[in-house]
C-alpha cells in the first residue's frame, strides 16, 4: 500500500458569541496551544472565522504570538476563508473577493502569513467559485460527500474554470475517530477504504502518496484529546521517518510540496450532506434519490424566511455594488469624497457581516437558522443602507420589478424610514424593514403542524385577508387557526401602478364555502414615508347571498431576543366604544365590535404602529410561539408573534359589494 498522509484540522465554530469563545479558549485552544508547543513534530491545521480571530487579538494575544511561533516552524498551518463565514455563492464576486482578503490580511498582520487554503461555510460549493478562489488561494476543503465515486481516490483534486485551477482536499467526517475507539480499528477502516482506491499497478515504488484529510469538531475536541487515537498519533509524530510505516501526518501545504499525483474533475455544486439532507421536505431528513445534487438554492426556496432575508441582502448587495456607487458619484460630484469612500467601507463591511452564514443556516444540523440570527442580520443590513444613503442625494422612490426571482414584479418601496415590499401573493407586505430601529416587522413565522400542533398554510405579513363563515370564525378566535384558504393563497392581477402618486392597486378572485361561490377582492395601497392607506372592496360574483366576516390580519414578530419569550415586546393599547383600553400582547382578546383604533407599541424598537379602520371594527389579538429545530435538532420554542385582525360581518346579496379602509402609521417613541 502507498503512504498514508493523515492531515488533521480544527474548525472554530461559526457564529460564537464572545462568551462561547471563551470557552473555547479555555477548554480547547489553551491545553491545544501547550501540546502543539512541546510536541513539535506534531502538525495540525486551524481554521480561523474572522469573529474569533477579533477576538483572540483582543482577549488573549499571547496565544495568537504563539501560533506564530508554531507556523514559522511549519508545524501549525492557518486557513483562510470569508472573514465572516458567508455562504460564496450567494455573494457577487466583489464581496467574495473582499472577504477573502480581509481575513488573508488579518491572518498576516496577526500569524505572520498569509493562508495557501480555505475552508467554506458548510462546504457550500459551486465551480463558479473557482475564479475567484484561484486568484488568492492554492486550495480548499470540501466535504467528502460532494465528491463524484470517479473521483474519491484519496487524492487532491484539480477543478477547473475558464482556464482557472485549483485544488481541492477532501474532508472525511467518517474518519473522526470514536471516543473509545481502539487505534488498530481506526487505522483498519481507514487502510481497507484508501486500498478499495488503488488503480491497478500501483505500487509503493511509485512514491504516491494518499492523503486523508480528517475535521476534528470543536464540540468533540475535548474527547479527541483524551483518545487511544490520538496517543497512537502522538506516538507515529514524535518516532523517526523510518519508523512511521505506511502513516505519516502533514499539513497540506507540505503535502503538496512532493504531491506527485492528482484527480482532475468536475465537482459540480453541492454542499455538505447535512444541510441538504434538509432541502427536500420542510424539516424531514430527506435522502437525494435523483440523478441531480442539492445545491443551497434547493435550501433557500424550501424555507421562504431564509429566502426572505437572503432577497434583502441581495438587494442591498445591489445597492452598493460598484455600478450603482458610480452612477451614485456621477449625480452628485460635489460630495465630500473621503468622507464618502469611509462611508462606502462602512456599509460595505457591515453588509459583509450579515452575510455571514450562521444567518441562514444552523450547523452543524444544517437546519434553518433562528429567527434571533435573521433579525440580527436584517438589523445590520438596515444599518448599512441607513449609513449608505446618508452619502447620497437620497430621494424617496417607488419601484416595480422581480425583486425576489420568482418571475413576478414586486413593489419596491424606498423611504426616508423604512424598506417596504408588497407582494401580489396574497397582496400582502412581505417585507417591512423600519430603518430608524432596523427590524424587519413582517417577517413572522407560520405555524407548523410537526412543531406548532397547528398548520398556518399561509405565509404571515401584514395586511392578509381572510373570509371566513361563522364556525371557522369560532375557531380563529379560538387559536388564530384558518380553515378557508380564500385570498391567502391567490395571486392578485396589478390593475394599476402609479409611482408618482405612490398608489398600487391590484385585484384578485377567490372561492368562498363549499358552494364555490365567487369572490373578487379588490385592493388600493396608498403608501408614504411613514403610512400605509389599504382601501378594499370585497364583491358578491355569485348569485347567491353570502354571509361571512371579512378579517384583515397583520402579524408582528419578536425582533428583541434580549427579554424572556414569554414576557413579550409588544403593548397594545385600543379604543373600543369609546372607551381607552390597554391589552396585552401575551394573551388572547376579542371584541366583536365598536373597535375605532388600534396601537401596537414595539418597547424593544422604541416603534409604535397605529391602525384606523374607516369604520368601527371587531377585533382579535392572538399571540403565537413557534417552535423549531435548533442546531442539535431539539425542538425548541425559537420565537413569538402577535397578530391583531380587525373584521366585519358581512352580508352581500349577489352582484353586490362593501368597501373598507384601514390606515396604518408608524412612529418612533421618544426616549425619556
């Protein structure tokens, strides 16, 4: 058999807070840091996150001039990457160029030298990414799972792209040794998997050298440490090059200095097994049984709020890409340009910073991220637009075009205050970011039957309307749970677009009992800086009465994770008969009428949002905890909304039709 190369690598976890740095210091890297320091035979491969390396400078730069010590040596090697873990393909070139060389930078300025490989967030791969890889990095990781058969030789790989190489080293996660596992078994499955690999006529005269590469978990670290593996590890690192036999441990870039044999192929785009075992059934573990691999764009379209804040980042990606900041400069040559080029690096760096992956995906699940790590990232997205437009001329617009590549126009909204978008399905706002505060206020969840004991089967948004009969109105009152899908999941027609006057109105049909019977709704959005003016009418097609209540519901999701769930965010204050009235948000209410106005006040975001319907309503308030996988896949209560609907009994003989406004303000609370 050929020489085994055993390639070790530790990743420091995505998204650690600085308290969980800590720990990591203290129960890995400071025992890690003083066996690396006296075994120098010993070779290891780190894989820094920008955020740790922050924080290894500002905490403990005593370990970082000890690394330096231990690369100089050549016994540690640094790996690169994005500087905030990002997921590369959804990036535009720039900003996976610009990641890239922020953490190269900071690996030089802080180790001593620049990193030769790279690691990707969950291995999320696609051969585009070669182009921009080849021009700073001589290599990457990837999960062995993304390999084709043909090619799992245990060897590197070439990939090619318009004339662009680079090698690839692939991981193995079945070669993390068990906790009690004896070193002989180990080394036994590891021997009879490379020999299944051998061509034909290869002999140990040849020199060729096979490698596996093994990531060694942070959370297992620990248990690593204290194994018969890894003394057997310890003892082939410190004997002589004699007594090593057909093992032998590296780094990779040492490897590739007498590496005389390599794979080339064709990877196409995938990503590790882990998260997309998750991308073909809403939370099941689902095995890919098509000829075709899952790529994160499977992932993002099988969870609508991933795919929410991805669209919101894309855009703003837009915003600051280098063709709009030079029409930007073109319009306004005056501007101070020192003052503006700081200004550009600023939101360009925070946009860089809600890029970062653990936003959108919880590893190492692969499950969908929380909605406390989505909200995070819409605040700093917010921030970044709020500093980018201070560097401009800004003039408020409304815009239609596919703002979320779906193949249908949406309705852009960009005021002073807030991001809004309007949506034909459903007609309703599927997005609205509050700049002043920075939250998006209409992305709540939807109830999930596996998790919630409840289906929404609706995506929740403010202004989303329903028409429901007597009974299905008990239950809703009941626990906000909808029988009737009418206007929920329909498309609406755009009838009108007017962005002078800022007005969209748009129509939609519908079906109502089980009489089929049919239901046009029509809808008028009137919307300002800071208002939003709904004008609907609801007309009978069918030749028969109907009888229902017409229910416009909007939902506001927890955006302070800092409190307790269950104490909630929000106070709600109405009049009714009246009559001032505070309720909270925690509990369920309802009035079956004489509803005049309605305030939602947000105490985390210092927001209040005013509703007036044009004539006295009923009204339902119903708060809602969703729970979800977390990253250990226990289902956990992850966050909570209250949705307040204002309905009206309706009683429509055939060809006949009502009409109803609502009027929706926001404002900010001043701090006392």
């Amino acid at each position: 058999m050929a020489v085994i190369t055993i390639s070790l690598a530790l990743q420091i976890p995505f998204g650690f807070s600085k308290k969980e740095l800590e720990t990591c210091y203290q129960t890995v890297f400071t025992k890690l840091l003083s066996f690396l320091y006296s075994h120098p035979k010993f070779p290891l491969t780190i894989a820094f996150t920008g955020e740790s390396l922050e924080y290894f400078e500002n905490s403990h730069p005593a370990a970082l001039e000890i690394l330096r010590e231990l690369t100089s040596r050549k016994q540690v090697e640094i790996f690169g990457g994005g500087y905030y873990s990002p997921i590369f393909p959804l990036l535009f070139p720039v900003d996976r160029s610009g990641q890239i060389e922020m953490l190269s930078g900071a690996l030089r300025r802080l180790i001593g030298k620049r990193p030769r490989g790279m690691t990707l967030f969950g291995s999320i791969w696609d051969p585009a990414l070669i182009t921009t890889f080849s021009s700073s990095m001589e290599y990457v990781y990837l999960d062995s799972t993304l390999i084709p058969s043909s090619s799992k030789q245990f060897l590197p790989i070439i990939v090619s792209e318009q004339g662009k190489n680079l090698k690839v080293l692939p991981v193995y996660k079945s070669f993390v040794p068990e906790k009690d596992e004896d070193e002989n078994v180990w080394l036994s499955r590891i021997e009879k998997a490379v020999s299944k690999t051998q061509e034909p006529g290869i002999t140990e005269r040849e020199d060729i050298n096979n490698i596996v590469t093994i990531p060694i978990p942070y959370e297992s670290f620990s248990d690593f440490f204290e194994s018969k593996v890894f003394s057997y590890l310890t003892y082939i690192a410190d004997e002589s090059e004699e007594g090593k036999g057909n093992i032998r441990l590296s780094v990779p870039h040492v490897y590739f200095k007498n590496a005389c044999k390599f794979v080339s192929s064709y990877i196409p785009a995938g990503m590790d097994w882990q998260i997309a075992q998750w991308s073909r059934k809403l939370y099941k573990k689902c095995e890919n049984k098509s000829r075709f691999p899952i790529t994160i764009y499977d992932f993002l379209n099988m969870y609508r709020p991933v795919r929410n804040l991805y669209e919101r980042m894309m855009d703003l990606s837009v915003l600051l890409s280098p063709q709009s900041l030079r029409s930007c400069k073109q319009r306004d040559k005056q501007r101070d340009k020192q003052r503006d080029k700081q200004r550009i690096k600023m939101a360009q760096e925070l946009l860089w910073e809600a890029q970062c992956g653990v936003h959108y995906i919880a590893l190492p699940s692969g499950v969908p991220a929380t909605e406390e790590k989505r909200q995070a990232a819409y605040k700093i997205l917010d921030t970044a637009e709020k500093i980018r437009r201070e560097g401009v001329n800004f003039s408020e617009a409304m815009a239609s075009f596919d703002y979320n590549g779906d193949g249908l126009n949406e309705y852009v909204c960009r005021f002073t205050d807030m991001h809004l978008v309007l949506s034909r399905r459903a007609g309703m706002v599927s997005s609205l970011d509050v700049l002043p505060c920075g939250f998006n206020y209409a992305s709540s969840l939807s109830r999930f039957q596996l998790f919630d004991n409840v289906e929404d089967a609706y995506e929740r948004g403010l202004f989303v309307e329903h028409l429901l009969s007597e009974q299905e109105m008990k239950s809703y009152v009941q626990n906000g749970k909808v029988e009737s899908k009418v206007f929920t999941r329909i498309l609406f027609d755009e009838k009108k677009f007017d962005h002078r006057r800022r007005e969209i109105q748009m129509e939609g049909r519908a079906e109502f009992s089980a009489m089929r019977m049919p239901i046009l709704l029509r809808k008028n959005y009137i919307v300002d800086s800071s208002t939003i003016s709904v004008q609907y009418i609801l007309k009978n097609e069918s030749p028969f009465p109907v009888d229902g209540i017409f229910i416009v519901e909007s939902t506001f999701p927890q955006t302070n994770f800092s409190r307790p769930m269950k104490t909630g965010q929000y106070e709600l204050e109405l009049v009714l008969d009246e009559n001032r009235k505070e309720v909270s948000g925690n509990a369920p209410f309802s009035a079956d009428g004489g509803v005049s106005m309605l305030r939602v006040t947000d105490k985390g975001g210092k927001m209040q949002f005013n509703f007036e319907p044009n004539e006295e309503s009923g009204l339902v308030v119903m708060p809602l905890q969703f729970n979800r996988p977390d990253g250990a896949e226990n289902i956990v209560p992850c966050s909570t909304s209250v949705a307040v609907s204002f309905f009206w009994k309706v009683n429509m003989a055939p060809n006949r039709a009502i009409e109803k406004t609502v009027n929706f303000a926001m404002t900010r609370v001043k701090k006392a």
